[in-house]
C-alpha cells in the first residue's frame, strides 16, 4: 500500500499508476502512508511524565468529571466509581486496567481497501480540514457561510490530494442545508466524491446511526462486515473543563458497541478552559481523555480508540484562541510522550489563527504540522485548509497545506539519508575530482528526475523570472490551481446499485424527518 520509493508519478482521484484516469492537473506524489523515522522530541523528563500521569489520576480520583449523559452515569455506577449527581471520580486503578484494554494500534478500512488507513506505532497521516461554518476563496474575497457546493470542492479536493489521508468531519458547514439532513447530503456527497476512511459527528442517535448505515452500505457489507473492524470514526471533544456532554458520549457508546473507531480531543484552551501553566493543562486534558477511553472499554474492551490533542493557549490581551504557537508545540510534544506512557494512537491537529492564506497562516500550520512530527503524532487533524482558528476553510489555504505535507512526505522516505555504497558516491567524486562539477556526470544523470523533492506550487525561479512570468504571489497560484483541479475532477467509481441503494436511504430517511433539531 504505502509507495516510499519517491518515483514521481502523476495522482489522480486514485492512488498507482494502475489507478490513474484523467482530470490530472499537478505532478503530485504517489498515495503513501509515512513513516515517521525520527525519534519523538521529548521535554518531559522520565519524572514529569510521572507528575503529569499523577495529576491526571488525582483529578480523575479527587475532582472528577460530569458526564451529561444518563447511560454513561449507569455504567460507571455499575463499575464501582462514585457517582454523585452527575459527577464522577474514578480510581485510577480502574481508569489504567481499562486503558490497557484498548489497542495500541488498528487499521481503519474505508470502501476502497487500497485506501486503508494505519493507526498506530511510527505512521502518520493527514485529513482535511473539518467543520468550520465560514469559506473564504480569492474569488469571493470575504468570509461568507459555507454552502453545499462549497463543501463539495473541497471534498474534491481531500480527494484529489494523495497526501490527504482521511476524510475528516465536513470540510465546510453546508448551512444552506437544513440541519435535520445535513448529515444525510453531506455524507453522500463524501461516499460518492471520495472513497477515503469516513468520519461521522457524535451528535445523536440518529444521526451516528445514518452514518455507520451509509458506511456499510457504500462498503458493500454486511452487519457482521461492517462490526469485525473499524470502517469509519467519531472525533470528540470534551466540554473543558472536566465535561462530556450527552451527544458526543451518545454517539461513542453506538460506534463503540459495533466496533468502530473513536478519537477524545479534549478542546483546552491554556489560560481561559484550562490551567495557565502548560503542565496544567495537558494534566486537565489527559483526564478528560482518559475517563472516556476508560468508558468506553469497559462497554466493550477492545474499543479502537485515539488520545487526542488540542491544547494551546489564549491571546491574554483579547482572550482569542492563538494556535501554532511554542506553547502549542511544546504542549503537543508533551502530550506525544504521555500517548505513549498509556500505549494509545494520537491524534494533534494543523492548525493556525490566521484569517486569510497569508505569511501567518503558514508559519503557525507550519509549526503546528512539524509539532504533530515531533511529538509522535499517528494522526494530524485540519492538516490542510484551516484558518481563523478553525471559524474558516479556504481552498488557497488547503492546496498551500498540502505543499507543506507533500514536504513532510518526503522528508520521511528513507532513500534521502541511504549511505550505501552509490549513496557515499566516491567513483563519482573521483571523477569531478578538483575541477570540474556534478551537474554533468552520470550518477547525475541517473537520478536527476528523483534526487530531490519537486514541488508542485513553490515557485523557485529567480526575481526576474517571477517577475516575467506574471508576478503571481502563492495564494494566487493556488486559486488558479484549485480552479483546475474543480474542473477537471472525476470522482471515484461506485458500482451503481450501491449509489442507488445510497440514495434510496437518503431519499427514504429525509422522508421520516432526518435528525431532531429542536429540543
């Protein structure tokens, strides 16, 4: 599955050259799944690790966390945790026997086996950004509601792009789509416009329960298929601090006792929703972490389940989120040492505060996206087209991403730092000897198409040469690209019954109401 031979070929809405069709529009790498060779970036020293685990414990043990949800307040009950009201304290002994049951690592299978995805041990893998109601394009030039053909686009594009590993929440709110059957459009829209793993929002019964049916019925599979392995996965965030709400724990225990996978992100905001101090508030999101992983072991042990991140800080003059911060790094490293004191996957995200695709946004995604690598990061969330900490989505931004990850790609393949006997080249350095240069020879030559990474929107000819060729700054690339990319886009192949046998469920489901919405 994974290609990490560097050769360049052209990637189209399928991975290989076997797959390749037409509407091709870069030269693009190949559908990889990197590795991650380097050692993770450790500040915690073997006893803060301890200091954080046991502040962990002792807010799980002493304060405690509110579970909104009645059927959750029942199962920690009937495990022997003390329940009061809503309120519950876990003794650590329980919370660590449950932990050990969930795998260190699993593999979720979407309809397109050649498109599984590994979580877990050293690989890395990158999804689209997810769930902001505003869009912002060169084209529009302001922030505007996302809308349904919106969020097509960059659905197309999470397609398209082959260092786009999953297909994450919607990659823009469609809100011209009633909120009773959003799910319902937006999830065929994803089902037929890409055939990459599958995420449903744990927002309800309903709602969870059409997902994994839509997932099932484009997988071609049975009941007893679809629950041998994880096909799809729910990302959560606990109401910091120290809360889950109904919903979210909801729609975990569904997947959860059919076997589908399920990534906690604590959402904690240092200085406003948790702890100034980072320790702090990594210690506050571990807890919230882990008391839900915890649960949803104990309802079925086995439970494919990620530790997620998102923990930065506040801007303490307006109180506004700031992301791609050194806090942000630093908290997300520390996190990476902790996912891998309790043996769990990790998920951390791309993440900036920038408001449009400019210098800004880059350098904070950028430090975000090396954050996630250092720290041992398995899956990087909004690693392509966030902005406005997470209030915008912008193909310019997404296609700019996807540079950078294309990047990080090849900076993982192993033929870079090869010191075999063609790669220490002495023949070759005996034959330029004092006087001459490299450019010409046939080691050279031999490897001048594959040598180096090659990029795709980086423009890397001089002032001059720019400037002759239209002064066209980056953004501006990417629109023009994004423009192509749109229009020249084939989706995946569906057999036909299936797509019909979507599109009967949806028709038939719009039909009893969809989802609640009112409460």
């Amino acid at each position: 599955m994974a290609d990490q031979t560097g050769r360049r070929r052209r990637g189209g809405g399928r991975a290989g050259a076997a797959a390749r069709r037409g509407g091709e529009v870069i030269d693009q790498m190949p559908w990889s799944i990197p590795v991650n060779a380097d050692r993770p970036t450790e500040p915690l020293s073997p006893e803060g690790v301890e200091a954080i685990h046991e502040g962990a414990m002792r807010i799980l043990e002493e304060i405690g966390v509110v579970f909104l949800n009645p059927e959750a307040l029942a199962i920690f009950k009937e495990a022997g945790c003390k329940v009061d009201g809503d309120l519950v304290r876990m003794d650590r002994d329980f919370v660590m026997e449950m932990v050990a049951k969930a795998p260190s690592d699993f593999t979720i299978t979407p309809r397109n086996p050649d498109r599984a995805i590994p979580l877990g041990g050293n690989h890395l893998l990158f999804g689209n950004v997810s769930s902001p109601p505003n869009y912002w394009d060169m084209e529009i030039g302001k922030k505007v509601p996302g809308n349904r053909e919106m969020c097509q686009n960059l659905l197309k594009l999470t397609q398209y792009f082959n260092c786009i590993h999953f297909a994450g929440g919607y990659p823009v709110e469609p809100v011209d789509i009633h909120a009773s059957v959003r799910h319902l459009d937006v999830l065929y829209d994803k089902l037929t416009l890409t055939d990459k793993a599958m995420h449903a929002y744990s927002l309800g019964k309903e709602r969870v329960e059409d997902v994994m049916e839509m997932v099932r019925i484009a997988g071609g599979l049975s009941d007893e298929e679809f629950e041998s392995k994880p096909h799809m996965y729910t990302n959560i965030n606990s109401t910091s601090p120290l809360k889950h709400d109904y919903p979210m724990i909801d729609g975990c225990l569904r997947l959860a006792r059919r076997g589908q996978a399920i990534v906690v992100s604590p959402f904690t905001l240092a200085g406003a929703m948790a702890p100034v101090t980072m320790a702090g508030a990594v210690a506050q999101s571990i807890a919230e972490s882990l008391c839900a992983i915890a649960l949803f072991q104990y309802v079925r042990p086995g439970t494919p389940c990620v530790i997620g991140t998102f923990t930065s800080n506040v801007d303490m003059k307006t109180g506004a989120p700031a992301f791609g911060t050194p806090e942000y790094m630093r908290s997300t490293q520390m996190t990476g040492q902790m996912a891998r004191f309790y043996g769990l996957p990790m998920r951390s995200s791309g993440v900036c505060a920038a408001n449009v695709p400019d210098g800004q946004s880059m350098w904070e995604t950028s430090n975000s996206l090396w954050a996630a690598v250092q720290s041992g990061t398995n899956m990087v969330y909004h690693a392509a087209g966030w902005l406005e900490g997470g209030l915008i989505a912008s193909p310019e931004k997404f296609i700019m991403d996807c540079e950078v990850l294309q990047q990080i790609q090849r900076y993982m393949q192993p033929e870079i730092w090869a010191t075999g006997e063609e790669e220490i080249a002495l023949e070759a350095i005996r034959e330029v000897d004092n006087e001459g240069h490299f450019f010409g020879i046939q080691h050279t030559q031999d490897r001048y198409t594959t040598a180096f990474y090659q990029p795709f929107l980086s423009d890397w000819k001089n002032y001059e040469g720019w400037e002759a060729a239209g002064g066209i700054w980056t953004a501006q690339r990417a629109h023009q690209m994004f423009k192509d990319i749109i229009g020249n886009f084939e989706a995946p192949p569906m057999e036909d019954a299936i797509r019909e046998e979507l599109a009967d469920f949806v028709a038939r489901r719009k039909s009893e109401g969809g989802a609640p919405t009112d409460f």
